[in-house]
C-alpha cells in the first residue's frame, strides 16, 4: 500500500519552557501546563498516546500507544516561521529581526509612497486591540493600520469595506518585495476585519512569509515524486516552495474536515498540516479556556481519525513553539514541544528522550519515505522505532 505522513502541528501547544527561555523572558511558561487541569480540557487519546509520558511533562499512563519525545528548539527564535522550518529540516542561528520600536521611518515611507496610502499606528500591538484603537481612524482616512509584534511579522489591518481583500492583499505583496536583507521579516500578514466599531477580525488572514534560505523535507520529498499536501497556512509559511497541493482552512474546525478527507483519498506521501487556532484565537488572547476546549475538539477528531488509519499510515503530532495563555505576557514563549508518534507501524511506548532539535522530525520523515536528506539537518528516530 502507499505510505502515508501526516504530520500535524498543534500550533504553539507547548509542553514548557526551555532551558534558555530567560533570553526571550519566558520563564515559567508551559500552555500545557496552564489549560491541563482547566474543566474544558479532556483529552483520552492524547493521554492514550502518550502525551503525559514526555519527559517533564508529568502524570503518564502505564503503556502508551504512541512513541513519543520532547523537542528542543535549537534555532534561535519561537516564531512561527522559525519553528516550521526546523521542523521541515533548517535551523536557523540568527533571529529574524523584530521591532519593538515599530518599522524605521525609511521603511513606512518607501511602503507609503509604493501603496499610495499614508500608514498609522507603526507599533507593537495586539491584533484585537489595534483594531479597536485605529479602527475609526482608518475608516475615516483610508490609511492602512501597521503594526507589529515580539515575533518577526509586519501586519497589515484594513477593514474589507474600505480596502477591499485583494488590494490588500497586493499591499502585502509590496511590503514583502521590500523586507529583505537586514529587514526580512519572517512574515507579512494581511489582517482584514470587518463590521462596525469595535469591528470583528474574518478569516481572510493571508501570510506572506519568506522563502526558506535552503531545501526543505517538502522540496526533497516533492522532487522524489511524493506528493507534499498543505493543510491550513503550511503553504504560506513555507512560501509554496516544495508543496505540491494547498488547502486553506479557515480554523481548526475546518482543518481537521480537511485532514479528515485527505485521511480517505489515494496519495503516497506527506500531508502536513496546521491548526492555527491554538495560537491566534487562544494563546494570544490569554483565553485559558479556548484553548483548553481546541485541545478537546482536536482530542474528539483523534477519535475518528485514528482508528481510520491505514496500514501505512504514519501520523505525528508535535508544535512550533509555545504561547502559554495563562502568563501576563500575549506573545510567543520559548517552549519545549510534544512529539507524539503513531501508526501500525511504529512500536508502542518508545520513549525518545529530550531531542536536541526540532528537525529530527525532518530526518525520520525522509528516513520513512527512504529520501536521502540532502543539507537537511536532524538526526532521524525512526529506527528506533519501527515495528
């Protein structure tokens, strides 16, 4: 039968903090830690898997189903963009830039003078709360709201009835084209919203991020002849390059529909997949019980999910980084991940450890498919533990 890999990315469902947390002031964070005991959270399978048996973690079960590991970022960051390329086989040992002062005045003005459209705010801001602060004005004036965060992102808010989504979307485009080099923000996101004030943000979200600086696994396994399919905003973190298919979603919901189908068509190959919610809806807005209650949806879509798998299926769950709700702090923390490893083909109960990078998921992806790695980092784990 054709292999199968679905690799799933919780995203920023962290299992605690890293030994150099201290560099990004994230010490004490754990998202699971904080939404573990909350009354929404009830996650069988996860915990018939393994997930409490991680190293650090706590409060496991006799004999989990799953292997399973605790990931360490070795890259220097706990961004999205960061996060996914390790995962897929790059580590990155300089930060992308961040602005915690907003963008330099020559980059407004050169963004200004390309778009046509004056900019304000130009500072770090909460997504929900700058579209509260310069909704009005924005509204009234035309000017596109720009803002930033602790993460390497220039956003770009615009009510759909003023700047209608493409041309928004095109103002990302410019914005892209101009931050590289010293300015190459790992991401543009275009932050459409609606309504009246307070306005509510839609699901237009779009990302523009940069290109991976080398291969990935998608490039190595694409040009091998396997297909590379995207569930949610894998394609645009990863700038389309390698992806052979792309399904966009609209919230976790919808992406788990989606990998639920692709669950019941023919493909040999990986479907990586990103359930975005965790991060955006939850982690950033400190809502304890959201997330808590996406872990539970995501826990009652393994109900179905798994029994369904076929003989060699392969599916891998882990993260990209942490965003502990329940901290003071609204941003990315620098979080250890889960690493969970399920199929009929893989041994129960492997424990792997601590591994020292991210892109050891990488390696054993290649290494299932029989890709060489090429300049891909990670050390593969899937000898140790295929049944």
């Amino acid at each position: 039968m054709a292999k199968r890999f679905f690799l799933i990315v919780l995203d920023s469902f962290g299992v605690g903090e890293e030994p150099d947390a201290y560099l990004w002031h994230d010490e004490g964070s754990n998202t699971l830690g904080a939404i573990r005991n909350h009354p929404n959270f009830n996650c069988p399978n996860l915990t018939r898997l393994g997930l409490f048996n991680i190293e650090g973690v706590g409060g496991g079960i006799p004999h989990p189903v799953a292997s399973f590991a605790r990931m360490r970022e070795k890259s220097m960051g706990k961004d999205t963009t960061i996060g996914h390329w390790e995962i897929a086989g790059i580590i990155s040992p300089d930060p992308l830039p961040t602005y915690p002062d907003g963008f330099p005045k020559e980059v407004i003005e050169e963004f200004e003078r390309k778009t046509g459209r004056k900019v304000i705010c130009n500072k770090p801001y909460s997504g929900t709360e700058v579209i509260k602060d310069y909704g009005k004005e924005h509204v009234e004036t035309g000017a596109l709201i720009v803002y930033t965060s602790a993460d390497s992102v220039f956003q770009i808010a615009a009510h759909e009835d003023v700047v209608p989504v493409e041309e928004l979307y095109k103002y990302c485009q410019i914005a892209r084209d101009m931050l590289v080099g010293k300015h190459g923000v790992g991401r543009v996101i275009a932050r459409p919203f609606t309504g009246e004030y307070p306005f509510t943000r839609t699901s237009n979200r779009h990302d523009f991020s940069l290109l991976p600086p080398a291969d990935t696994m998608l490039n190595l396994l694409k040009n091998a002849g396997y297909a590379t399919i995207s569930v949610g905003k894998i394609y645009d973190i990863f700038a389309g390059s390698g992806v052979s298919e792309s399904n966009r979603t609209t919230s976790n919901t919808h992406g788990m529909q989606v990998t639920k189908e692709m669950q019941g068509r023919d493909f040999e190959g990986l479907c990586f997949v990103n359930l975005v919610d965790f991060d955006m809806k939850y982690g950033h807005r400190n809502d304890v019980a959201g997330y808590a209650a996406a872990a539970t949806e995501f826990d009652n879509f393994l109900t179905e999910f798994l029994p369904a798998m076929r003989e060699d299926d392969v599916l891998l769950i882990t993260a990209d980084h942490g965003c502990d709700p329940a901290t003071p702090s609204t941003d990315h923390s620098r979080e250890y991940t889960p690493m969970l490893l399920y199929g009929k083909h893989v041994k129960e109960g492997v424990d792997l450890g601590t591994r020292p990078t991210f892109s050891d998921i990488s390696a054993t992806v290649l290494d299932y498919f029989g890709v060489k790695q090429g300049t891909t980092s990670g050390t593969s784990f899937w000898n140790e533990v295929k049944a």
